[in-house]
C-alpha cells in the first residue's frame, strides 16, 4: 500500500515540526495537530495512511486516542499507527497500546531518518 | 462375657477379646449339644450307646460351631478395624494390619465414615475442640493482640475458605459475608497457583513474596506486603499467610521511579530534537562543511548519543533496582543486534581516535536475547573499551561458541585495572581510581550490563591487567538450549534464571 498521507499528534513544538519538516521534504503530505482531543476528531474525519501518535499530550492521552479508535471496533482499518513517546510507561500500558499500534518507538532513538525508513516498511506490509 | 477391665494397651484388647469370645463360643456349642444329646435319650429315640446318637450330636456341634464362628467373624470385623485404627493413631506397634477406608465395601456400609472419623481425630482437630474451653481467655488475648498490630494474619482451611483474619489483613467482605483476600500479584508467580501446588505435591511447604500491593496504582489507601504463606496439609487450619507491610519503604520506591520516569521523559525531549536535527543536518550540510568542522559535526552527534545512552542506562537500573525491568527474549543473532549500534560505534570510535574492529564468523547459533537490552550492553562495553583506551588504541569485538553459551568478547588495549579494582567493578556507582578525574562517566554501565546478561541466564566476566588492557566477556544462551524453556514462559525468562543462578534469587525482574 502506497503511503501518502500522515497524521501528527503531537504536543512538543519542537519535535513536531522537525517531523513534519523532514516528512514533508520526503515527499509526504502531513497534518499536524497539538491536542488530543483534535487529533482523536482529526483521525475520525479524515483517512490518513499513517497516524503519528505521542502518548503524554494535553486534552486527551495516546492511550486514549488509540483505545476510541481501535478499542472496541477498528474504526481506522486501513490506518498504520506508529506510537511514539518518551515516556516510559508501566508494562501493561506498553503493552495494551502495542496490542493496537503498528510500532511502538522511543522518539529520542528515533531521528526522522529512522522514522522515515520504518513507514517505508509499513509500506511493503 | 462382658470385658470388666479396660486393657493398659489399645492393642492388647483384641486377642484377649478374640481368646474368651471364641471360648464362649465352642463352650456354647457343648452345652447346646448335650442337651439335644440329652433330650433324645430321654425321648428315647436313641439309646447313649448309639452310634446314630453320637452321629447327629457330633455333626451338630460341628455345623453350629462353623456357623457362629462365621458369624462371629462377619460382626466383630468392624470392631477389629476400629481398634486396629485406634492402636495405630495411639502409636501403639501395630499387630493388626492397618484398615483401608475406602474399600468398596466401607464406602457401601458407610463405615468408611467412620473410620475416617478416627483418622481425622488423630490429626489434632480433635485436641483442640477439646481444649477450646480451658483457652478461651487466652484465645481471646491472643486474638485481640493480633488486631493490635500492623502484621495480617489470613488462616485458609482446606477448602480455601478464610476461616480467620485479623484487623490489619486486606481482606474483602462481599455482601454474603464471604471474605476474599485483597492482593495483587505479579505474573503467574500468585497464591492461588502455589496453593494449587502444595495439594498435588506438598506436605509441608512456605513461599515468600516481595511488594505485594493491594490495588492499583493511584486507589485511596494503597498498601504493599510482603506475604508469606505456610501450608500444612491435614490440619485445620492448612495454609496461614502473614503479610508485613511495606508500605512506607516501597512507596517511596514508586514515587522515586515515577520521578526518574517523568526526569527520563524530560531530558528525552530535548534529545530527540538535538539527535534529530544532527542526523537531519548532517546530510544537508555536508556541502557547506569544511575543515575540522565536519568532525566536529560528528562528535556532536556522537556526545548526544551517549547522552541517550546514560539516560536509558538510568531509567533501566531504576527499574531493575525495583524489579520493573521487563525482557523479552527472542531468538536472534549477535551481528543483527550488533548492526542496531554498528553506526554510532563506529562514529563513536572514530571521533575518539580509535580504531574499531568487529568480527563474528558467519555459523555464529542464534541466541536469545533482548535486542535492546543486549544492544545497550554491548554499547556500554564497546563504549567503556573506547573511553579507557589510549589515543589511537585498538579496541577489537569478536565472538566464538563456548560449550551452551556464545561468548562475545570487547578487548581493549588500553589503561587497564589492577585486581583490586575489578572485583568491584560491577558496583552500582563505582568508578576506577583513574576515572574519577579524568573520565566522564555514571557508574552505572557495567551495573546494568550485568543484571541485563545474568537475567538473559548469562555471565559476564573481566580479564585484566594494570597498564595493559582489558577484555569484557558476555555469555549468553544459545537459543536452541533454551528454546523450549522460554516457549513455556511465553518468552520471559523465567525459566532460565530459575535454573541455579543464585544472584537472582531476590530479583524477579519480570514483574510489571
């Protein structure tokens, strides 16, 4: 499945636009929103190719946000989710949100390069 | 004939019972034979010279006496398994063969009932309901004593039923008035699993275990126990678990992991940017670079990797130190965990001045490892042999089979350590004698190296000499000899370290 269309949930100013910067010069076309509660509507209405999903952000929490989408019924079938955090969270939580996401990476491992190089694997999924 | 005197042994009873019961018996026998001997003469049927007389009167006397000892046999069995019974819970030396409750025939009778009575009596349930009455100030003492301190006190009987808990117990009341205990334990290491353990396998047995809470993070009023459980098979009250609690001690402990998850998250977010840009840059830049700068470049990128590095190397001794740190072992190969640090290695080595060479022949067996625990292993190594060699030293990574294990071996050539030092090497904070001054560092590297390979079931060991070098050996597992120990443990390692790796006896490094 071709990649085109990626969506950033993510609340550090810094670290989101040095996404959508390096994304965009790759040839991605990316939406980038700050607030969990925007991204949890943002990700209803639109179907992205590949969610960016930070887990510790205001409104309302990745954890949260992966469980509306995916937690009872995957409204977001064609959708790869890549969580990403730096924040290391107690095993459980890990692993509930592992359960519904594609990846699950500590941002500070991953530079976009990385980044880049693990969605042009989704791609070959 | 009645017995008038009780016996001095339980087991004299019965042949002195079996000796004058069958005497009265055959005694019986003659007396009723003679007198239907008697009463035909003096029908004058037969005269007492008769043969036919002496006939009839013998046969009789024979028949009657088989039948009444037939008889005689079939009612007192009964009577002779309850004295064997009781002779041999008095502890007396058996004479009699010891009764099986559970023959087809007992259980038709309902005997069986009542042998069982007498066994159950002889495990000591009996001596207590006896004595109740004479202890009951003192029972109520004790029971008021135990309500005084912070110590719980749960006493399970056989069917698992709380039979007693104390003030202090976190024990549940549901709306029938059925108590549960409130506890909640790590994996598949609980209390019910043991319990189900001692009725297959147990007599006697006691388990401990550590930082038991009694909900979940962030409930009112959370509380952690140590929990020991003893279990008794046969008595009435079979299993008693005694819960200290540690609340004040591990709370602290979560709210300092809770800090260094929150400080970890901090410092991550600067570092992300810092990496990312570097690594975003380095490629747009590479044009414009000239002179050293260019190196310069590189040994900005090769600083905020180790920054990452430290940082992991904190957050995961935190939580080794609180027994958090998870593994999740895989069947892999030493060159593919190796190549996810080969670049920053190699950036590294280069930026010291220092000359790198990695080899691993290529029939290397897979292992089973952690890829990312494995990986910041070999990186605090390699990283370590860098640091501590001289400008321009050699600093080689090779790896070879050695019997169950793949040894990966990090040899420097550099300042080397006296014996002294390396025997306390792999202490949280410590730090060589030379290091202190002139080499930046936590501490914690060779610390959290050796609890990650010893909780994978490998060793890791140090060969060194002051002034010449050093080499750091890692033996792991090869996967196909564990294989079928983690396939049960569903990739933890459970298994391979519950295999006579003393060190973790008080670690269990796989609970959540």
């Amino acid at each position: 499945m071709a990649i085109k269309t990626i969506l950033c949930i993510e609340d550090d100013r810094f670290i989101g636009e040095m996404y959508v910067r390096s994304l965009k010069k790759a040839g991605y076309d990316i939406d980038w929103v700050v607030d969990g509660n925007d991204g949890l509507i943002a990700a209803r209405n639109k179907p992205y190719d590949v969610i960016l999903l930070d887990v510790m952000l205001p409104e309302r929490c990745g954890t949260d946000i992966l469980e509306a989408l995916r937690g009872k019924e995957d409204l977001i079938p064609n959708t790869h989710v890549i969580v990403l955090t730096n924040f290391q969270q107690d095993e459980e939580s890990q692993l509930a949100m592992e359960k519904h996401a594609d990846a699950y990476l500590i941002k500070a491992e991953i530079t976009p390069k990385k980044l880049i190089s693990v969605i042009e694997k989704l791609e070959d999924k | 004939m009645e017995i008038k005197k009780v016996p001095r042994l339980a087991s004299q009873f019965w042949p002195d019972f079996l000796k004058r019961k069958l005497t009265l018996i055959i005694l019986m026998q003659i007396i009723i034979s003679a007198a239907i001997g008697a009463v035909l003469v003096q029908a004058g049927i037969f005269t007492v010279d008769s043969v036919e007389l002496w006939i009839i009167v013998g046969g009789f006397f024979v028949i009657q006496l088989g039948v009444n000892i037939l008889i005689f046999i079939s009612t007192a069995s009964p009577t002779k398994d309850l004295i064997a019974a009781i002779i041999n819970v008095a502890g007396e030396q058996p004479k009699l063969p010891l009764p099986n409750p559970n023959t087809s025939k007992n259980e038709k009778t309902g005997f069986r009932d009542a042998l069982n009575v007498i066994y159950e009596l002889s495990s000591g349930s009996g001596q207590v309901e006896l004595k109740e009455s004479d202890n009951t100030p003192r029972i109520t003492a004790a029971l008021s004593a135990l309500d005084m301190t912070l110590c719980g006190f749960i006493a399970f009987d056989k069917n698992r039923k709380i039979v007693y808990s104390n003030k202090s117990a976190p024990v549940h009341k549901n709306s029938d008035g059925e108590k549960s205990v409130e506890l909640l334990f790590n994996g598949a290491d609980t209390f019910d699993s043991w319990l189900e353990h001692c009725k297959e396998n147990s007599v006697h047995d006691e388990h401990i275990w550590y930082r038991i809470p009694d909900r979940l993070p962030n409930e009112e009023g959370r509380r952690f126990f140590d929990v020991i459980a003893s279990y008794e098979k046969g008595t009435t009250v079979e299993t008693v678990m005694t819960l200290i609690d540690r609340t004040s001690k591990y709370s602290v402990d979560e709210e300092d992991l809770d800090f260094i998850s929150f400080a970890a998250h901090e410092l991550r977010g600067p570092i992300t940017v810092i990496r990312g840009y570097l690594d975003v840059l380095e490629d747009e830049l590479s044009d414009v670079l000239q002179g050293d700068q260019s190196e310069l470049f590189h040994r900005l990128i090769v600083s905020s990797n180790r920054l990452s590095g430290y940082i992991d190397n904190i957050l995961n001794t935190s939580r080794y130190d609180r027994r958090h740190l998870k593994m999740d072992l895989a069947e892999d190969t030493v060159a593919a965990i190796y190549d996810t640090i080969s670049d920053d290695m190699k950036l590294r080595a280069g930026a010291q001045n220092r000359l790198l060479t990695v080899k691993f022949p290529d029939d290397l067996p897979t292992i089973a490892a952690d890829r990312a625990s494995i990986s910041e292993v070999f990186g605090n190594l390699i990283d370590n042999a860098l640091k501590y060699s001289n400008e321009g030293g050699l600093v080689n990574v090779s790896a070879k089979v050695s019997g169950d294990f793949v040894d990966v071996s990090v040899v420097d050539n550099g300042i080397g350590m006296p014996e002294n030092v390396v025997s306390q090497l792999f202490q949280k904070f410590y730090r060589s004698h030379r290091s202190r001054e002139t080499i930046a560092g936590t501490g914690i590297g060779l610390y959290i190296s050796k609890a990650i390979v010893e909780s994978h079931g490998g060793t890791i060991t140090v060969r060194s000499e002051d002034g010449k070098g050093s080499t750091f050996t890692v033996s792991l597992p090869i996967y196909s000899t564990v294989a079928d120990k983690l396939k049960a443990g569903n990739n933890s390692n459970e298994g391979l370290i519950g295999e006579g790796n003393g060190w973790i006896k008080n670690h269990s490094m796989y609970r959540g």
